[in-house]
C-alpha cells in the first residue's frame, strides 16, 4: 500500500482533499434553503377566512358607462380566460375619481374586474399546472402555500376578491397606447409583482407611485403583493384596513348582467 503524500504544512493530499470538499458543501445551499420563504403579505387565507361577509347588495355596473375614459385592455397579457368590465357600484365610481386625478394624457388601463367562481376556478388549477411544472419536487403543501399568496384560492369559506365585484387588475397607458413602465429592470412576473419591491428603475418607480397616489386617494387598497390589484369591499380590503366585515360576497350568477367590451377603436 502506498503511503499519503504530505503537503509542505503536514497535511496529508487526502485530509486536504476531504477539506476542500466539505468546504464547498458548507458554502452550497441545502434542500430547505433552495424553498421559498412564503410571503402572504399580511393577507394569509387563515387569516381572511376570519372576515365575516355582509353583502349590501350593491349591483354590478359596467365601470365604461360610469367613466368613459377608462381604457379596456382588448387582450390579456397573460391568459385567454373571458375578462369583464363589470365591478360593483362603489368601486366603479372609485376607478373615476382616480382616472379624474391623472395627468392628462393617461388613463386607467383596465386588465380586468368582475370574474365568475367558476373562472376563478379554472384560473386557480391553471397556475397549479404551471407552478408544479416549474417545481416538480415542491410537495403539496408548499406548493398550495406558494400558490394561495398570488391566486385566490375557489373557496366558499371567503370569496375570491374578483368573484365579489370589488376588485380590479390594472396599469396606466398612454393617449398613443403604450403602457408605462412598472416593472424595468425586471421582467413582468411574480418575482417584480409585490408594490414596493427593491431595484426598480427611476421611471418604474415614479409610475408605480403615481398609481399607487390615485388609487389610494381614490378609496381604494392594494394587495401588497401584486402592484396591480386594488379592492374595495371584499375581504381582503376587510384585513388590510381593520374593518369587522367585507361588503360584498361572491355574486350569485343570476345578478350578473351582459356585458360586452367597449369598441376598440373607442375615443377616450
């Protein structure tokens, strides 16, 4: 058998190889340390499944009729599921008085208002899909964790904020169409979603301020975690401002009126 070499410091090849080996295992990350840590910004379904609910019974309106100047977004930057501009009387009226405070030469871009449960649903098991596809070693757990933070869950114990009518996703565009910058120098998705994050760009930032001014002022509230959600009167508008109960439930499908979206080529 051949003996170990030793270094100049007395240290065998080998003592030194298994060293430099545990070196690089105590500076790589573990399994655990690779998961998400889960943000629910301050908003988790344990918590919102607290909020009683004491619908008003305030209608759906079409929120174009009430400000002609909101712009509807014709196509969906993400998936192909049926949109609507319908939202409770309330909010309708909030998204004018914002769209009011603007600068002249930007509107409200509307992504979306009023969806139905079922929807809700179908959206919810798609993100499912393509979460478990981008993570197929999450458990069950983590992943429904995960996922809860940015799809509402179709859960009757508290109803999705888009299924009450009190709640919108949208931006701020252009007189010529373009939509302002609120995500450089991040790509749009989860990881630049949540309002105030770090490392925005000067313009991003100034955008998202300015949104984020209107809505505020309008009487509408931000889930934290989405720049581009705001709510009025379902619960989770309850838990961000401390109120005993949410003003709207899910809208039962013989309250939702036709809606047709508003002429693309449409002047504002």
């Amino acid at each position: 058998m051949s003996q170990p070499e030793y270094s100049a410091d007395g240290n065998s090849a080998d003592e030194e190889l298994i060293e430099a080996v545990e070196s690089v295992l105590d500076e790589a990350p573990d399994a655990a340390s690779a998961l998400p840590i889960i943000d629910h910004f301050g908003e988790p379904v344990s918590e919102l499944v607290k909020i009683p609910t004491e619908d008003n019974g305030e209608p759906l309106v079409d929120i174009f009729q009430v400000c002609p100047q909101l712009v509807w977004a014709h196509e969906s930057p993400r998936w192909s599921f049926p949109r609507t501009g319908l939202a409770r009387v309330t909010l309708a009226n909030m998204l004018k008085a914002a769209q009011e405070k603007l600068p002249a030469g930007l509107h409200l871009q509307i992504i979306g208002t009023f969806r139905t449960f079922d929807i809700q649903k179908q959206m919810y098991e798609t993100a499912r899909g393509e979460l478990r596809e981008q993570h197929p070693d999450w458990d069950e757990e983590l992943l429904t964790n995960y996922l809860n933070v940015f799809s509402a869950p179709p859960i009757s114990e508290t109803p999705p904020p888009h299924t009450t009518g009190g709640a919108v996703d949208l931006t701020l565009i252009s007189d010529s169409g373009e939509r302002l910058d609120m995500v450089s120098p991040f790509e749009m998705g989860w990881e630049s979603a949540p309002t105030f994050i770090a490392g925005l760009s000067e313009e991003a930032r100034k955008n998202r301020d300015l949104l984020v001014e209107v809505l505020t002022a309008s009487g509408l509230t931000n889930f934290l975690g989405e720049w581009w959600h705001w709510s009025y009167g379902e619960p989770g508008w309850a838990l961000r401002g401390g109120h005993p109960a949410a003003l709207y439930g899910a809208v039962p499908d013989d309250q939702i009126p036709d809606w047709q979206p508003p002429n693309e080529n449409a002047e504002v």
